[in-house]
C-alpha cells in the first residue's frame, strides 16, 4: 500500500512539472498589460486655493489668540488669473466673487472686528463654491470662527 502511495505521488509530481509550456511562455502569460501611469497635476487656481486654505486657518488661529494680523497676502491676488482645472472655465459670475473674496479677505485687516470680517470672507468663499466647485464645502465651514 505504501509503495502505491509513494509511486502515485511521483507520477502525480513528474507529471505536474513536465508541462509543454516553457518558463518564458508562462512568465508572459502572467504579465499585466502595461499602462503608463500619468501622475495627477493640480492646476494653477487649486494649488492656490490650497495655499489661501492654509493662510486662512493661520489668520483664524491669530483672530482667536488676539494675536496681530499682519498684512493682507499679495499672492492671493493671482486668483484674478490662474488657470483652472482641465473642464472648468472663468466665467463673469467666478471674476465678480472673485473680487467679493479679495475684498473681504482684505476688510479683515482693517475691521474693527476682525472675526466678523472673517466670518464674512468665509461666507463669501462658501457663496462661489456652491456654484463652481461644491467639493471644498464641509472643509471650508471648519474655518469660522464662533
């Protein structure tokens, strides 16, 4: 019984190993279909917003601690013409909050309340982004101050 046992389990191994095919041929088999991989590059106006997100969330700490403002950031002005995500276009309606945003962001540092000033930008951000862009929404709303 034992020699039955071991004779079938190499004839079962000899004859698993002695395939047609050879190495190559299954390593080909095995490949995937290469597809180059095309790296995400954020446009010019996301990067920015991204950059003005940030210097927001530092001006609401420095509103909170009643730390000095400092002065309104010039880089923000390059929203009047950075480019836009491939599929999305300026338009009149993005060119006039555009300039609701720039006047509110620079009302902060001259307000005699800066956290209402504040409070107004981010209304005005919230204002364009329910039409242009509703993605940013729920991260935007964490920026006021109450």
């Amino acid at each position: 019984m034992k020699k039955l046992v071991t004779v079938l389990a190499f004839s079962i191994l000899f004859l698993s190993c002695n395939s047609n095919t050879s190495e190559k041929e299954k390593e080909a088999s095995c490949e995937k279909p290469k597809e180059e991989f095309q790296m995400y590059e954020i446009s010019e106006m996301a990067g920015l917003m991204e950059q003005m997100y940030v210097e927001n969330k530092r001006l609401r700490d420095r509103i909170i601690a009643k730390d000095t403002l400092g002065t309104f950031p010039e880089y923000f002005l390059k929203i009047e013409k950075a480019t836009f995500t491939k599929g999305k276009e300026r338009d009149a309606f993005f060119n006039e909050h555009a300039q609701l945003f720039l006047k509110a962001q620079s009302e902060i540092y001259t307000a005699k309340d800066s956290k209402v000033a504040y409070n107004a930008m981010v209304d005005q951000c919230i204002a364009c982004h329910e039409v242009k862009c509703g993605g940013p929404i729920m991260r935007i709303k964490k920026l006021y101050i109450k």
